[in-house]
C-alpha cells in the first residue's frame, strides 16, 4: 500500500489498476512495478480484453498502450470514456507524434506518456492520479452528508418530526 503524507494527513493510495499492452515483456514488467509499489494489478494483451474485464471488474485507473494489434490505444480510450467517463487512463507509446497526444487528451486520457517507461514516473502517476481520485472522491461524500445534514436541520426547523433513522444517526455518532 502506497502512502501519501500531505498537511500532516496520512493518505494510504490504494487502487485497482489495469494495463493494456500487446508486448508482453512491458506488461509483466509494469504489472511487477506497481504490484511492489502497493497496488492491486490486472492485465490484459490486448485492448479487447481490457474492455471486457471492465465489464466485470471495478479499476481505479487504466494504463494502455496507444499502438497495438486489434482495437488501437486511442479507440480503446474513446470507448472506454463512453461507458466510464470518470476512470482514468493514461496511454503510453514509443511511437510518439502530436496528432495522437492531441487526440488522446481530447478524448480523455489523463496523461500521455513516451517509452521506455521510467518506473518512478509509473509509480508516480499512479500515485498522483490515484490520491486525486480519493480526493474528489471524498469530497463528494462530505457534500452529500452536509445535504443530507442541511435537510435534517430543515426538517427540525419546521416542525417535522425527526425520524428514526435521523435519531439512530445521532445516537450512534454520540457514542
């Protein structure tokens, strides 16, 4: 498990990751890097099996070749975005040219990165990527229960009774 200390915080960065590459060698390799680095890892060899185990298993941010047989990086990205428009992904190539970045970004990746792949930078982003998420993540709780708090608060203000699971809320936070 990765950890992050920020602002006197200790965040333990955690993720399920996929990666989607042809060569084998690289998949291994990066599968390995993160795994050591605390992360849970899958991989797929091409982007047809990467998407489908996305339609059976949650990841939390997906790394993919941008040149491979079959389904391309970019299509790849552009389907994936289709049916999970928060996951990030992050492609990566030896083959870099500026139509393909601009495209990549344009679609939605979150990052376009050039081989050979440095590990600290895979450990890097994965890191990064991955504390962002648990961020806006988190803060998208916090807001859902200062609604939910606001509405209670309402509900007294007015005179309604306060229902049981308002009740069992306080009482279990008073203890």
């Amino acid at each position: 498990m990765a950890t992050n200390q920020k602002n006197g915080l200790i965040m333990n960065i955690t993720g399920h990751i996929l990666i989607i590459d042809d060569e084998a060698t690289l998949r291994k390799t990066l599968a390995r890097i993160l795994q050591q680095a605390g992360f849970e890892v899958t991989t797929a060899e091409n982007a047809e099996q990467g998407i489908a185990y996305l339609k059976s298993t949650n990841f939390d941010l997906i790394f993919t070749d941008l040149r491979m047989p079959g389904i391309q990086g970019l299509d790849a990205l552009r389907l994936i975005h289709k049916n999970y428009p928060l996951l990030p992904v992050v492609l990566f190539t030896a083959q870099p040219d500026v139509n393909s970045a601009v495209e990549a970004l344009r679609y939605g990746a979150i990052d376009y990165l050039l081989k050979p792949l440095k590990p600290e930078v895979i450990i890097e982003r994965a890191r990064s990527i991955l504390s962002q998420q648990q961020k806006e993540k988190r803060k998208r709780e916090i807001v859902l229960q200062i609604e939910a708090l606001q509405n209670e608060l309402k509900s007294i203000e007015n005179g309604e009774s306060v229902t049981n699971a308002a009740l069992e809320t306080k009482s279990a936070e008073a203890d």
